[in-house]
C-alpha cells in the first residue's frame, strides 16, 4: 500500500490541439500550482504534445527522447521543484510511438515507456506498439507506467505488481462514452493488484472526439481518494 506521504497532481487539460507552444505554458502553470500545493508528481494526459486526436502531425512533429520537447519538460520540472508525467509523440528512426515519461523534480528523466495497447484506427495507423514496461523509484515508491487502453489489461497491471509496483501513473485520453474505465476498470485493477493508480485524461472537445474527464487517483482498496469531474 502506497504511504500518505507522496502527494500527486492530476492535470485534466483542455486538447491540445496541435498548438504545442501554448500546451507547454499550460503545463507550466499546472506545475507552478501542484507544487504550491505540495505535490511531488503531476500526471497529465496521454499525446498532451502534440495533441491526442491530431494523426496529421504525429508524424510530422514527434520527437526523439532526450529532444527539445524533453529538454523543455525537465526545464519546467526543475524550475517548479514539481516533477512532470505526460504523453507525447517520440520518434525512434523511422517509428513514432505513443509514449510516456515521467520527469523528477529535479529534472532528471526518472522512467519512459511505449504504449503497447493501441487504441482504435487511428493509433494504429500513428503508432508503432511498445514491448517493455517502465519501473523507477519516485521518492522511495516503486512506480510504473502505462497509457490509458493499457490498464484495462489485467495483465498488464498484474505484470507491473509482480515487479514490485506500489504506484501506476497513466496518461490517458479517454472518451465519452467511456466512463466505465474510471468508473470501474481503474479502481478494481487497483484493488485486484494491491497498488494505487494515478489517471490523467482531458477534457473538453478535440474534431471528433469529446474527452470524458473523470481523471482520478484509486487506492489499493479500491476507493477513489481524488477525482475530477
């Protein structure tokens, strides 16, 4: 069970919508009021850069790990003394993948990983899927990470437990309609695996897809101890 002493933020952000410059000056505001209220790690949603329903520029705009966008993630991590779990588009050679890193307060890169769930047609066609999990020390936790489809596999979750795992963070970019995962999938993977379970998703309107909101943090017994509307 993951001790009272490591407080998460949860920023539910408006879509992105490919403007990547103002998504960063959002972010980094969020990071300024996590820290101010205490917290060591905010968790934001799945593709935040360049924007989830955006497949003409994942492409187009994924970059490398250890690229600007990273640089300026753990530039913003330093400056809040807030660390940063967020979704972006990498590229590796001639693959992008949907992915996810979790930064340090101090700006250090502390885990990465590749969705390996990929959701509908368009992820598909964006994506390349991942194949190894991500476990790191947050502040003496034991934490991993998936993206949203993903902790809806029992064994994934199952997987990341039996490593040791006592904290999942996941950025998500669930829609309406989809209430059900937060709801129910999200507490009961956390009670079935004895471990807490941090989920980020948007909210508001992206073309075609209305994002359901609903970000909340589930305990080991399956309780919500926060949640968004």
């Amino acid at each position: 069970m993951l001790p009272a002493t490591l407080r998460l933020a949860l920023y539910q952000a408006p879509p992105t919508l490919g403007d990547v410059e103002a998504a960063l000056d959002r972010l980094a505001d969020m990071l300024a009021a996590a820290a101010a209220a205490g917290a060591r790690m905010l968790v934001a949603p799945e593709l935040l850069l360049p924007g989830y329903n955006r497949p003409d520029l994942h492409g187009d705009l994924a970059q490398p790990k250890d690229g600007p966008w990273q640089q300026r993630l753990s530039a913003l991590a330093r400056a809040a003394g807030c660390g940063v779990t967020l979704g972006w588009a990498e590229r590796d050679g001639d693959r992008v993948y949907n992915a996810a890193t979790a930064i340090g307060a101090d700006g250090e890169v502390l885990g990465h990983y590749r969705k390996i769930q990929l959701f509908g047609p368009m992820e598909h066609a964006s994506f390349a899927s991942g194949d190894t999990y991500a476990l790191f020390d947050l502040e003496g936790h034991r934490t991993a990470l998936l993206v949203c489809y993903d902790v809806e596999f029992a064994p994934h979750v199952r997987a990341l437990a039996e490593r040791g795992a006592e904290l999942i963070l996941v950025p998500s970019a669930n829609p309406a309609g989809f209430e059900h995962v937060s709801d129910t999938f999200v507490p009961a993977r956390a009670g079935e695996m004895n471990l807490t379970i941090a989920y980020a998703n948007f909210c508001g309107t992206d073309g075609d897809i209305t994002f359901a909101g609903q970000s909340l943090v589930a305990g080991p017994d399956t309780q919500t101890i926060a949640r968004a509307g």
